[in-house]
C-alpha cells in the first residue's frame, strides 16, 4: 500500500475535529449583520495531523468591523491580504500554507488589472512557489462599498505523519 493510500486510511479511521477561528486583534465584520451572525470567520479542521482552514469571505475591514480604504481598491485588496494574514497567524500557518483562494471583485473589468498586478506583488513578496490555485469571480459584496473579498483555504500538517519506510 503507498504511502498516501496509509494515510487516507488512518485519516478515515479517526474524528474530524472542528473548531471556529478569529483574530479580533486584526477584523471582526460580524458586527454590521443582525445577531446573531450566521457564519464563522473561519473553520479549523484537525484531521490525524493534517490541519485545513476554510477562510470565509474577508475584505477591507477593520477590527471595529468597519470597512476601510473606501473607493480604494489598491488598499482594500491589501488590507483584505493583512487580514488574511492575520487569521492564519492565529492558526500558526502563513501564506505558504494556502492552497486555494477565490477572488470576489465587484467590478471585474474596471479592476482585475489592478487585482492582479497587486496580488502577484503580494505573492512576490510572500516567496510563494507554488502558487494558490485561484478564481476571479465578479460579485455583489455583502457591503455596497467593498470593492474585493477573498476566500481561502489553506492546508498544513501540525505532526509528524509515519514514513512507510520505516
């Protein structure tokens, strides 16, 4: 049996741990919807070793859950990056753990030129290589001035999984 087969069976053996994550050091956008608020910032999910995070959508907001940057869509993608960044910090991991993103932008013509020189300059400075997978999609946000929101998913091992060599 390889390696991978192994640890798809360990894995289906045991519980899914699952736990909701934040940072309110960094954002907090549950505060403009009515409570109680219907989502998570994000799920942690344990799995014999392998750690995922499911980041929801996360935009230009500020840790008073008010959004910022208005009508600038060079900042707000950054500080939607920052908060990213912010919540996998909590969990332990950075950008190098993130396997998927999905990119909402309101407008997709005016602004997936500026979207895209931005987030290659962010991935360059991370020293991300690979690269995520990534889709672009053109969607109403949540808020009427957000101009960009960014699901992630990353993936990380928190224990040493057995070789099968030895």
């Amino acid at each position: 049996m390889s390696a991978f087969a192994e640890i798809l069976e360990n894995i289906a053996q045991l519980p899914i741990q699952k736990r909701a994550m934040t940072n309110h050091g960094v954002l907090n956008e549950a505060y403009a919807y009515a409570k109680p608020s219907s989502f998570s910032r994000g799920m942690r999910i344990d799995l014999n070793g392998l750690t995922i995070l499911l980041i929801s959508g996360t935009a230009s907001i500020d840790e008073n859950g008010v959004s910022v940057h208005i009508g600038d869509f060079r900042a707000q993608l950054r500080r939607t990056f920052d908060n990213i960044t912010g919540l996998l910090m909590s969990e332990g991991c950075t950008w190098h753990d993130i396997v998927r993103t999905s990119c909402y932008l309101r407008d997709i013509d005016r602004d997936y030129d500026v979207f895209n020189e931005e987030r290659t300059r962010f991935f360059q400075e991370q020293g991300l290589d690979p690269l995520p997978a990534s889709t672009g999609i053109q969607a109403h946000l949540c808020r009427p001035e957000l101009l960009i929101e960014i699901e992630a998913i990353a993936m990380f091992r928190t224990e040493k999984v057995a070789s099968s060599k030895e």
